[in-house]
C-alpha cells in the first residue's frame, strides 16, 4: 500500500492506493490560514502535523490492515512557503505563504541581481522563497540570525515524518535559490540574498526515496515493516504525476483556487520575460512550463461573499452552454497577477456595468475575466514554442458546464474533462511513493480515463477573441490610475 499526502493551502488530503494504482480511501483535514496585515498570508506549521495525524487516524481507523501494509509515502504541498527552523528544528516563526505580497520590494532587487534570472530560470516574484527570506533580514533579524535551516512546507512534513531535511528539485526550482538546468542548488543564487548552502536541505527527484518513516510513527500508525517516503514534488508538479503529464505535449489547465496552465517539457527551455514559470518536474529529466494566474475560483468565492450567494448558485444562475461575451469586463487581479505582468500592486476591475445588471451578468462576467487571464497565460507560454491542440481540464471550476465551455473557446482549445474520481496531486504523491519503491514510472504515471470533451465553440471565437482585446485594453489603463 502506498500513501500520498498533500499538504493544500486550506488542508490536507491523504490518499491510500494499492500497487495496482487503485484507490483505497482518502481523508481530509482542514485548517486555517492568517492574515495578521495587507498583503500577508501565513500558517502554522504544527498544522499541517496535526492535519497528517488525523487524516492518517481516520485512515487507519476505516483500513487498518492496507494501513499496515505500507510501504511508502509520498509528499505534495503549496510551493514557495519560508519556514524557518532553527538548530534543534523548531519553528521559528509562522511559514510564510506563496501568496504573500509582503517581499515585492526585495523580489525586484533580487529580479534585478545580475544573473539571477539565468540561474533560476524565473522573474524573481513576490511569493517566491528568496525574498521572503531577505525581508525576514531587514525586518526580523532576531529571527533570521538564528535560521539553521529553511524547508517548504511539504518538507517540514517530511522532517516530522523522518527527522530527515530533504527536498526534491520541483519543490526547491520554486525558491530562487536552485539552478533549475542544472537541478542543483546554486552557490551564486544563494549568495545574492545572502543565505547558506548548509542551510538548505538535501536534493533527490520527486521518484527517488528521500527519507524513511520514524520508527514511533510506525509503531503509532500500526505499520508490519520499513516505509520509504518519497521525494514528492511542489503541487502541481505532483498533480501533473495524478493526470499522467509528464512527456512534451501534454498539459492541463486548472480552474483551482488559483489557476494554472501547464505543460511538460523534455528539455529546459526558460523564458523569464514573459512571466512564464519555469520549474522542474517531480520526475528525471523533466521540467515544466506554466502561466499562473493568482485567483480562479477564488474570484467566484469573492463573488459569493459579496452577493451572499453560494458559489453553486451562482453558476446555476448561467445556461449549460455559452451564448456569446459579456459586454462587463472583469480583471481578476484580486491579489495582484503573476503571468503575465508581475505586478503585485494591481487589482481587480469590473468595467461597464450597466443598472440592469444582476447576479447573472456579474457571474458571467467573472467567468470570462479568468478565462482571459488564463488566455494570457497561453500567449505567454506560445513564445517558447509550447502549443495544444486539447488540455485535460481539473480543479473545481470544471464543474462548471458554462465556465468551461468558455474557458475553451477563449483558449482555442478542446478541454478533456476526466471521469469522477481522484486524479490530483494526492494520488500523484502517491505514486511517486510507488516510484521510490522500485515501479516503472511510465506504467505507474497515467492519464485519467475521460468523461467527455468540450470544444471550442467556432462559432463565438471572433466575438470572443474581440472581448479579449478589450480586456488586454484595460490593464495599461487601470496601472496607470492605480499608480
């Protein structure tokens, strides 16, 4: 049996698979995220321990015996978060998150570092970990003098699981700290903000053993013999493990929390420019590209909250199938946007709203605004010569008839939407579980089985390509009023 945890920015979900790569049961702990300023966004550590504990309890209480079986775990979590751990391993302070804002002023000095861009592939942004670490030295050096050691979230879960500081290259190409062509941590990178080498933990590929379960944790959770836990990888290196894309080609868009456009690639071809991330994948000699917008489905939540109507309501208010662009123009940039501008200052704008307008016309017009941006992140990843002719489509969005169809014909692209079932980032750390154990990645790595498929819609693509101008019309503008 083989366990693959995943620790989300709102919770943490494990999931037991057999060998076959069949689901046994999955669990799910939630807690919180803190706010304490503007700008802000951190967790407490121990959460994430407590969340494992009890997803693993609830688990082991409903399958003991495939519990007892285990042999091996495999890690996924939210990218970027600094936590700090001082030279006996406590936490140091709250980790910070990978949509915290509070570093642009440090993410630009170190964007603009000679060679930093190079080495690490990617803009320097806001969220990455390096700057979060330079503001930690200017506005906390109480705490920074005494960093021993800096782990990404999944990783001070690994710590916990096998005392072991250990990461993997998809998780850490997300630092600025990692030479991304080389898959190593880079001396010059760690330089420029003024940290340690011996302050990072060991490398090992996402399918490589990286660590073993303690010994107590064994004898807690029941389990008959040794348990290698995986290298594991960032988020949605590991879910492109669960929807089997990882050869050059393949990708999948995510209307999630955030949203993601992604495709794996056989060869590290970066374009820091154009905002497109440029990370390693969980598995060898893979990278992946990607354009990230930072609110998807959270632009809906905001929506919800305002209008006090529950997200589901919302999107029955539209029809099955879409009739045409909105004449409302919506800017998604609720916390700032990553791909393709950078730009942790701008935000959101509802343009053209007519007193007729209702919960319909505001939902639709919302739907459109990240589809847009989404567009945007295809433009960005066409200039490395990255296209699609169809995109296994995931997150909770795709629920959505309405939003998807949209979101195809704006992109252009067919839209494979998997079968019900578990095809994200738990059951990918699962299976890199089952990698580090000694299975064939190609056989273990599998694209769902597909429910059915959306087109674009060709007759609506000239209206909707004139709805995206105006939309790329209005950022310049509202930069200019917001600055």
């Amino acid at each position: 049996m083989f366990l693959g945890l995943d620790v989300g920015t709102s919770g943490l979900r494990a999931l037991l698979a057999d060998e076959g790569g069949n689901v046994i049961g999955v669990a799910d702990a939630a807690y919180g995220v803190s706010h304490p300023k503007t700008g802000w966004s951190e967790q407490d550590p121990q959460d994430w321990i407590t969340a494992c504990q009890s997803a693993v309890a609830e688990l082991r209480g409903e399958h003991p015996e495939a519990i007892s079986a285990l042999r091996g775990i495999g890690l996924s979590g939210h990218m970027h978060g600094a936590t700090l751990l001082d030279a006996d391993g406590k936490v140091l302070r709250p980790c910070i998150l990978w949509n915290d804002t509070r570093s642009a002023i440090e993410a630009a000095e170190l964007d603009g570092t000679e060679g930093v861009r190079d080495l690490s592939g990617n803009i320097v942004f806001p969220g990455f970990t390096a700057p979060k670490l330079a503001w930690v030295k200017t506005h906390e050096p109480d705490i920074y003098a005494q960093i021993a050691k800096v782990l990404l979230p999944k990783d001070y879960l690994r710590f916990w699981l096998t005392g072991s500081y250990i990461s993997d290259m998809s998780d850490s190409a997300g630092t600025s700290w990692l030479d991304v062509g080389a898959r190593d941590w880079s001396p010059t990178l760690l330089e420029a903000s003024g940290m340690r080498r011996d302050q990072m933990p060991d490398l090992v590929e996402g399918s490589a053993a990286g660590g073993e379960l303690r010994a107590d944790l064994r004898a807690d959770w029941g389990i008959k013999g040794s348990v290698v836990v995986a290298g594991g990888g960032g988020d949605n290196a590991v879910a492109a493990c669960g929807a089997g894309c990882f050869r050059e080609g393949e990708g999948f868009v995510s209307l999630g929390t955030s949203g993601v456009l992604l495709a794996a690639k056989s060869a590290y071809k970066p374009d820091p420019a154009s905002a497109v991330h440029t990370f390693c994948h969980a598995v060898p000699q893979t990278w992946y590209q990607m354009g990230v917008i930072l609110a998807a489905t959270d632009c809906l939540n905001w929506l919800s909250r305002t209008l006090g109507q529950t997200p589901a309501t919302l999107a029955g208010r539209l029809p099955n199938e879409v009739k045409g662009p909105s004449s409302i123009t919506f800017l998604p940039y609720l916390s700032g946007e990553r791909t393709p501008h950078n730009d942790a200052q701008i935000r959101a704008t509802l343009a053209g709203l007519d007193i007729g307008d209702g919960p319909a016309e505001l939902t639709q017009a919302v739907m459109e605004g990240v589809a847009f941006a989404l567009r945007d992140c295809l433009e960005a990843l066409k200039g490395t010569d990255t296209s699609f002719t169809r995109l296994l489509a995931v997150g909770g969005g795709t629920r959505s008839p309405y939003w998807v169809e949209t979101l195809a014909t704006v992109l252009g692209v067919s839209l494979d939407i998997p079968d019900k079932g578990e095809f994200g980032a738990a059951l990918g750390a699962a299976r890199l579980a089952m990698t580090a154990t000694g299975a064939d990645l190609a056989s273990v790595m599998r694209a769902p089985p597909i429910s059915h498929t959306i087109d674009p819609r060709s007759d609506l693509i000239e209206a909707y390509d004139t709805s995206y101008a105006r939309y790329r019309a209005l950022y310049p503008n509202m930069k200019a009023l917001m600055t």
